[in-house]
C-alpha cells in the first residue's frame, strides 16, 4: 500500500517489521558468531593443553637438559606450521592428530616433580596423631606465664 501513496501509519508498519526482521537476523547472527567464539575459544585451550602435555612428555623422554630443549624447539616448530589454520574443522582435525600422536608416544614411566601427588617425596612423612598438639609460640613459651 505505501508504494501507491498510503498513510504514513502503513508506512511506519512496514517499516517496523523490516525493522524487527533485521533484529531477528543480527540476532541469530550474533548467536552464530557467539556459537562460533566459544568453539574457538575451546579449540585454543585444546591446543595449549596439547602443547603443554607435549613437552611434558618431551621432558620424561630426554635424558639431558639440551636434548630437551632441541626437541622442544622441534615440537614449537611443528605447532607454529599450523599457526596460521582458521578453518575449524581442520583445526579439529589437526587436534585429533595431536592428540593421537601424543596418547601414542607417552612415556610409559613419566617424570613427576617429587612433592607432587605420585611423586617420590609426596606425603613421605605420615600425619602428626591427633593426641599430639603443636603450639606454635615462636620464643614466647613463658609468656604465658609471666601474667
């Protein structure tokens, strides 16, 4: 009706559900792009858990500090060849490779930090028994006394 010449309250009709319509729209592609963030945003965790895992590993391997530190400046190499991959399929893809190829190549006996929990030196020393009480004065034992 507008096209011919109608009231501007047609008018304004349309205009609003274009208006809407359009709303609509940006908001499914912000929900698309949101989806598309978080998937993103997962896929880069992923990658620096595998990264870290990986040099883990590395370290349980080498025998020496310098062999380490070859093989980690391999491994980086490796990661930054496929710095540049925006394709998120082809990102998960590559994590699978990753992923696999670490499962594969762990070490059967892997180093863990001695205080750590498995480590050689974690909870060494049992728990003090609950009858014996620890009173922390530092040098004023006597104080107590005194008053």
């Amino acid at each position: 009706m507008w096209v011919l010449g109608g009231s501007t309250k047609h008018k304004g009709q349309f205009q609003s559900r274009a208006k809407a319509r359009g709303e609509e729209r940006r908001g499914e592609m912000s929900a698309m792009s949101a989806s598309i963030a978080a998937q993103r945003a997962l896929q880069k965790q992923r990658v620096r858990l595998l990264y870290r895992r990986s040099l883990k590993n590395v370290l349980s391997w080498a025998m020496d500090r310098d062999l380490f530190y070859n093989e980690a400046t391999k491994l980086r190499e490796e990661f930054e060849e496929h710095k540049n991959v925006n394709d998120l399929p082809t990102i998960d893809r590559l994590l699978l490779k990753g992923e696999t190829r670490l499962a594969k190549l762990a070490h059967p006996d892997p180093y863990i930090v001695p205080w750590a929990p498995g480590g050689s030196k974690y909870a060494r020393n049992p728990a003090v028994p609950p009858e014996i009480q620890i009173v922390y004065d530092f040098g004023r034992e006597d104080y107590h006394y005194r008053n």
